[in-house]
C-alpha cells in the first residue's frame, strides 16, 4: 500500500461517567488534543471520519451530535459503525484515494448512558435468539470456556491479566480503573457469568479518542514525527456463535496475517514489540495473542504468568491497561492505536519497540476484528 | 498514486412496502446475487464489503456482523458506514474511497432496509433532532414542508410546481420494474389527495418500503477488464453539518449548493445543465426537485419550477431527473442513496432499460438526510481526467 | 479548566428508547418456527453445494450461495460450551443462575443457542448430551424450546 502515517493523537480521560460532558464536548476535547498533538490547526485538516454506534448513543443517526464538535462542518465527512480501528480504517483509505490529505478520526461512546446488557442483546438474532436473554457477557462467558477447555488455559491465568492490566493502569492517567491488585482479589470478585468473574470483565466507560491520518505528501509537514501504517487488514467470521468454532478466531488469525504481509513481517513475535488489543474480557487477551499468532497454542496464559507481557518486558501487551482498566466502547479500539502511536514515539513508556500492533473487534464474541501493524519508521 | 475506480455491477430487490417472505439477510442476498450476476462474478471475487443502515429501523445491533450471512463476508472484510439517509450515498462514497485506496480491488456495497419491521412513531422517538424526525418520516413532515413554504413565499411557486414534479416521476417510475409505486398520477390528483403538511399532499411524498440494493466498485485494471462497459466515479462530496431547526436557510439546501460547488470544481464542469445528462435526485418530496435542482446549480434561484414544466427534466428532455422514478415511487432508507447511484450507473453503463436516457456521459447521484444533508457523486462513462 | 459544575449536580435527561419491531420471519424461518410449534420437530436446510447442514436454518447456504433443502435435526446433541450467569443482567429472561449452552444436535454441522436446564449448574460439563425439552404452550419462538436437559434424565 501507499504510504501514510499517524501525525497526530489524542483523547479525553476514560472516566466511569462524564456527567458533565456531552458527547459533542467529549469529541471537542479529544479533537483539539489531536490537533495540538500534531501541531495542526483545523483548517489544515481536510476530510473527518467519525466513528459511533446508534445503539450505544441510544440515538438514530448518531454522527451528527459529533461532527461539528469533530470540525466537521464543512468538510466531507462520513460515519463508520463499529470500532474505532474500523472507522480509522476508513480514514485511512480517504487519505489514500487522491481525494484527501489529511483525514480526522474519531471515535466515541458513553457506556454510562445505557444499559450495556440490553444493548449487546440486540445484537442477537431477533428470531432466533435475543428472546433467549443472552448478552455480551453471558456470550463471552461461553466462549472463555470454550477457549479454558481447548487450550488448558486456568481461571488463575486469566485473573493474572487483571492483575497486569490494572497494574499497568496506575501509568496511564487516561485509565478509569488504576490499582495493584492480586490473583484473589479477582477470584474472589463476583461470579458474574461463569467462568468471568467482575474482575474478568473490562467496566462500563465513557471517553472519545481522536487520531489525525495523513498521506505521504502530508505526513512530515507537521509537529510530530508521523507513526507510519506498515499494514492493516480486518475480517468477519461468520455470523451464529454455532458456526463458528467458539474457541477460536479463524477471522482475527486471518486478519493478522494479512497484516503480517503487508507490514513485511516474517516473524511477528521478534518483530513486534508492542501490543494493544482489546481485552473486554481477560480470556481475551489470551486469546487473541495466541489466535493472532504472537504465541502458541495454549501458551498465552504461560508466558503471562512467566511475565512475558509485562509492561517493562521485551514484549508488552496492553502497557497502557487496556480495556479492563477503562472500555469506552467504539473509541476502544481508536485508543488502542492511540496507545501504540504514543509508545512508539516515546512519549509514554514502550520499552523501545519499534514495530507496534493494535487490535480492535466488531460484533459478539470476536466475529469482526481489525488489526494495525505501526512503525517507528518509514 | 490513487487509482480510478468505477461501477461494474448493480443488483436490487423488487421493492414492496412489504417483504414478510424474508428476513434481512435474505433480503440483502437477492440484491447481492443480482449485483454480482449483473457483473459476471462471484462472492470469491469480492475483496470486501461495504453496508449501511438505519439501525432503529430493524432494532439490530452491529448489523455488519449479523448481515454476513446474506451479504457474503464470512471471512472477508467487511465495514458499515451510516449516516442517516444520506446513508446509501455515503457508502458508495466509502466503496469509491476503499477501492481508490489501492488496499481493495473489487468491493461489493449494500444498502438496505425493512421500514415494514418498525413503527414510525416509535423510530422517530430514537432521534431527537426533530428536523431530521420530519425529513425522513414520511408520517411527520413539517420540517420539509417548512421549506417548501419557505420557497414559496420567495419565489411565487405554488403546490401546483411541485404536483408537476410528483406527475413526472411517478410516471418515469411506471418504466422501472423494481419501483415500489408504479401507477401515473395526474395534477388533479396530486391536489386532490389528502394534505398531509400544507403545501404537501400525500401524492407529493415517499412511501415506506423493504428493498436492498448492491453494487460491485472495481480498481481500473479490473473494471476495464469487466464484462461490462464501466460506469466511472469521477468524483464525490458531501456537506453533513449539524443544524437546529431554527439554523437552516429555508427554501435553499446549503449542503447540496456546497457539495455540487466542489464537485464540478474538481472536474472542470462549468455548465451542469449542459454537460450533465441526468440526475438521480434523493428526492423525498416533490417540492425538493424544483429547490434542489436550483442549488444543484442546474438552474438560477427561482428558475426551477419553469423549467420543470418545460419538460426538460421528464424523458426525452434537456436533463431528465429521475428516470428510476426516485424516492417518491420507492423508499427503502438505508438503500436509496444507493439505489440512486445504482441507477445513475445502469444510465452510463447503457443498462437503464425501459428507463434509460440516450447517450449519457455524464451522470449525478445524490443522496439526502440527517438533518439537511448531501452527498453527491458523479458519474461518467470516459476514464476521469486525473 | 474552570469547573463550571462545582457543587452543582448535573441535570439529567432520563428517558428510554421504546421502538416496537415486529421482524417478518420470512419462509424459511417461519417454517422453522411453524414446525418446532406444530410438531416439535427441528428442521436445518442441507446446502446443496457443500453438504453442510445449518441449524438455525438459512434460506441460501452462508458459504457457497447455493440453493438448500429441509433436513430434519435430531432434538439430542452435544454440549459444546456453556455459561452459568449469577449475575440479574439486564437480558435475562428470568433470575439467575440461568445456564446457556451452545448445542450441537445430532444431524448438523453447526450448533444453536439455547438455554440448559434439569441440572445443578455444578454439574454442566462440556461434551455432555442434552435433549431438547419443548414447552408445553408453544407459540411459535425459539422458546417453543424450554431448554434443553441431560440426556440420561
């Protein structure tokens, strides 16, 4: 692909409820972070892409209570719906296709204004399945088992990335929930939908991230050195949690490889030194590195125990505290990209990685997920 | 650097303002396997997919997952762009841009809808913005009506000018198959059905509809090598600014004046009424085709309703506007957008059939929405110029 | 920045969304439904290209595209994985511990959502075989279906 670069991020604190903030003054706040991250000035910015979801905003059309905020006014603008790493994905082919230089993307939700349970339930089939009452984490929940029982995978390695993703929290001063904490803590936390206890469950967060995409042309021009796009590739698997294999993600695997093959990489696990994925759920994060290819089969919760993904480790996984410390649906996955582009630049800790992947998922239990491959340099 | 594209397929449903034979999925389907029976491909052929919807109307959640069975994306990328209704322009804008990118070469869009599936009441109560409750809805349309009274009051048209404009394409829709309304209505009886929002008569506006709509984009290599002959994106833009009720210029749509303005700049057209062949209009009611055209630019400020009665917008005419029979003989939300660019395309293409304007080089879609929204693309049968 | 709500308590907008939807079934599916109804019988459709028998049912094989045809499933399958919720979420249709399952029944190549009951939740085990128990109203839902119980019981 043509080359292009993030030149520019930034994003509001992730907060359990943002009384005070309408989605409007959280996409304004997240937006003039960007703008002032990158050096830029609206006007230099010449396209937007926003990134909600009616659902979670409980409105129809809900675009349009952020795009002035986003700068949008008279600009081209669209709306993707799903995560952030989708709508960023977007972005990033405008600013490909000729047509922009620079594009604007945003992605917000405030999870504190609905009832997640009922939300995630309408994303069941309406004949088939929603009267049953499941939701995102009664699904989860089956799935995390589903994943325990192939891959020997224990209740204690999961709690373990609690324990790491809230630890690594106390370091981010964006995080909602920052704090040391032990295996007990969360095996002892309630026993919400079994095998995930609270503490294996990422909480209900309202935030907006913003991040600036520019093409070559436009990539140096500004502030910051650019985080150049290596790759990026996204991919759904099927539908019905009964066609797929539960215990796996055939479309993350695919996804990722993809990606591999753009960004050149032969061997990802030497090669990437940095990763944010989305960890709804502590299984995910096992899971998804293991379904990304990052380690073996069964390994994940090994290595994690060994302290292999530790934020100060030679390969650290959620540095920032991931979702469990803060899920904004819809900006989730935007704040993943977010994350890797500040580590890589070296303005937060990222242990000197120069090849960095973000992760971000669509739909019930991993049917969508988009992966981003980002680099130091060009 | 970025790659032209254009349209090499279209496929929708018969549209009805019922559909209870199948779900969404399988409504999605019939216009997915005629778009790529239309192009001579199969799913294995299509790189990603991009779809839209109006969510509240179907009452489902991450509708790019739950659809893959009928759009065909079970392991393949797949993206959904929504934005009122706009939205069926918006995703063909989003194919043009995916495609152009270089990242895809061949990608199928897909706008649908099931309005038979919810209560209007109800779906309105989900946006809050009233303006936008009024311009979608056909139930509740005073904030269009506003602007047709607004128009009126400037410049001396009348509820006959826009009767014309409802004569003309309910009659233009009798040539298309898959409209929904396919019955001629004379001036009379425009006038004589009940006013729903005065100056608006029941015969001026939308109806509800279940339809789908699918297009296949493709990179130049691939559209040149297509069966058919290409129906090239020259070009795309869009206005989606955020105004109360009270901030819009009523008896001018700011958003298609700014967007048509960008659009023939970056094409060099600086006569659209003589070089665009013809229009597939969003038009939800018929007052729109006389206001819009004029800030389309097709037309001075005042100018429209003369010109409609000129017969230059019917077939056979300078600039025939809506040959498909546009939104007032068939409205599926979520597809009409795209069902307008669909048909725009079958013009260039030479696959407009019984509706099909001579000889067309140059073609516009447009879509309409949110809360006085437009999106625009131009169409055209040469490579464009870039 | 100046803390504009310093002291004051935020006003609030509370309010609901409240859209009645009635989704058409359609043939296929309403068939389905028709069938577990009338005659407590799980009908999948059999892809005429790849063999594969889908239950929920599709009209037009998810893979292939291909034409299906109606092929009687078992109402006895297998456990493939399993959840018990302790937790009121919001979702459920009745207090928990409700147990969900995911079941493959004999006779398709893919499984179904449903709920598992006649056990102590201690007691679930991936890999066990269930039966499905019908209710004793059925009006046509996937509720037609109670849940699904031990095989042995």
């Amino acid at each position: 692909m043509d080359r292009a670069a993030i030149i520019g991020v930034g994003m509001t604190r992730i907060e359990g409820n943002k009384k005070t903030d309408t989605y409007a003054d959280m996409a304004w706040e997240a937006v003039n972070r960007a703008l002032e991250d990158a050096g830029m000035e609206m006007d230099d910015i010449d396209n937007v892409v926003t990134t909600s979801n009616d659902f979670w905003d409980g409105r129809t059309i809900s675009c349009m209570a952020v795009g002035d905020a986003s700068g949008a006014a008279n600009k081209n603008v669209s709306c993707v719906e799903g995560d952030g790493t989708f709508g960023a994905f977007y972005g990033l082919t405008r600013s490909l296709s000729g047509s922009y230089d620079t594009t604007l993307v945003t992605a917000h939700s405030k999870g504190s204004e609905s009832v997640s349970s009922l939300i995630t339930n309408a994303a069941f089939d309406p004949i088939y399945e929603r009267g049953l009452g499941l939701d995102m984490v009664s699904a989860s929940a089956m799935q995390a088992r589903a994943f325990m029982h192939r891959t020997g995978t224990t209740q204690e390695q999961l709690a373990m990335v609690s324990v790491k993703n809230h630890g690594n929290a106390m370091r981010n001063p964006m995080a909602q929930l920052a704090f040391k904490i032990t295996v007990e803590d969360v095996l002892n936390s309630e026993m919400i939908a079994d095998p995930l206890h609270k503490l294996d469950c990422s909480p209900v967060s309202d935030g907006c991230c913003a991040v600036i995409i520019a093409n070559e042309k436009k990539a140096g021009k500004y502030a910051r050195k650019p985080v150049w796009i290596k790759g990026v590739s996204f991919c759904s698997d099927s539908y019905h949690l009964g066609d797929r294999d539960l215990s796996r993600s055939k479309s993350l695997t695919a996804a990722a490889e993809k990606a591999y093959a753009m960004a050149g990489l032969s061997n990802p696990r030497k090669e990437i030194g940095l990763v944010e994925l989305y960890d709804a759920f502590t299984y995910q994060e096992l899971m998804w590195l293991e379904e990304m290819g990052l380690c073996g089969e069964g390994e994940a919760g090994k290595l994690l125990a060994k302290g292999a993904f530790d934020a100060d480790g030679k390969f650290p996984v959620n540095p920032s505290g991931g979702l469990l410390s803060g899920h904004p649906v819809i900006a989730a996955g935007l704040i993943r990209i977010a994350e890797v582009v500040k580590r890589l630049r070296g303005d937060e800790n990222g242990s000197g990685a120069k090849i960095g992947l973000a992760q971000g998922t669509n739909g019930l239990c991993g049917q969508s997920h988009c992966v981003w491959i980002l680099g130091k340099d060009k | 650097m970025a790659k032209r594209v254009a349209i090499i397929g279209t496929g929708q449903t018969h549209h009805k303002s019922h559909r209870p034979d199948v779900n969404g999925q399988e409504l999605i389907n019939e216009a997915v396997k005629r778009a790529l029976q239309d192009a001579d491909l199969t799913m294995k052929d299509i790189d990603a997919v991009v779809i839209g919807n109006m969510d509240h109307f179907e009452g489902i959640n991450y509708v790019d997952c739950w659809s893959v069975d009928g759009s065909g994306a079970v392991m393949k990328p797949i993206i959904k762009l929504t934005t009122g209704g706009t939205t069926g322009c918006t995703i063909a804008i989003g194919g043009y841009h995916i495609v152009a990118s270089g990242l895809f070469d061949r990608v199928l869009v897909i706008g649908w809808e099931k309005n038979s599936e919810s209560d209007t009441t109800g779906a309105i109560t989900t946006a809050f913005d009233p303006v936008w409750d009024r311009l979608v809805f056909a139930g509740a349309i005073s904030g269009l009506a506003a602007e047709a009274q607004a128009y009126m009051a400037r410049y001396g048209a009348t509820d006959r000018d826009g009767a014309r404009v409802s004569v003309r394409d309910r009659k233009h829709a009798t040539n298309n198959p898959y409209a929904q309304l396919r019955k001629e209505v004379t001036l009379e009886e425009v006038l004589a059905s009940p006013m729903l929002a005065d100056p608006i008569h029941l015969l001026d506006v939308c109806p509800r509809t279940d339809g789908a709509c699918a297009i296949i984009m493709a990179s130049e290599d691939l559209a040149v090598k297509s069966a058919n002959k290409p129906d090239w994106i020259w070009a795309t833009a869009n206005r989606h600014p955020y105004s109360y009720l009270g901030d819009a210029d009523y008896g001018r749509l700011t958003s298609m004046s700014e967007s048509s303005k960008e659009l023939y700049k970056k094409v060099g057209i600086r006569e659209p009424r003589k070089e665009i062949d013809v229009i597939e209009l969003y038009q939800p009611y018929s007052f729109a085709g006389l206001i819009w055209i004029e800030d389309m630019g097709i037309v001075g400020h005042g100018e429209g309703p003369e010109y409609v009665w000129g017969g230059n917008t019917d077939m056979g005419g300078e600039l025939p506007i809506n040959p498909s029979g546009g939104v007032i003989s068939c409205n599926p939300i979520g597809a009409t957008g795209l069902i307008r660019c669909a048909e725009a395309a079958m013009q260039v293409m030479g696959k407009a059939e019984g509706r099909q304007v001579p000889d067309v080089k140059h073609a516009i879609s447009t879509g309409f929405g949110g809360c006085w929204w437009t999106d625009m693309i131009l169409h055209g049968s040469e490579k464009p110029e870039y | 920045m100046k803390n504009t709500f310093e002291g004051i308590e935020p006003m609030v907008y509370e309010s609901k969304i409240s859209v009645p939807y009635s989704w058409w079934s359609g043939d296929t599916a309403g068939e389905f439904l028709r069938s577990l109804r009338d005659d407590k019988k799980l009908l999948g459709r059999r892809c005429g290209d790849c063999a594969r028998v889908y239950i929920p049912p599709r009209k037009a094989c998810p893979l292939c595209f291909a034409e299906m045809e109606w092929a009687e499933v078992s109402d006895t399958g297998t456990l493939l994985t399993y959840t018990v919720v302790l937790r009121r979420l919001a979702s459920l249709p009745k207090d928990p511990p409700v147990i969900y399952g995911l079941i493959r029944l004999d006779g398709a190549d893919t499984a179904i959502l449903h709920m598992i009951g006649d056990i102590d939740p201690a007691k679930v085990k991936i890999g066990m075989k269930v039966r499905a128990r019908f209710s004793q109203a059925r009006k046509g839902s996937i509720t037609d279906i109670e849940y699904f119980a031990p095989l042995s019981q």
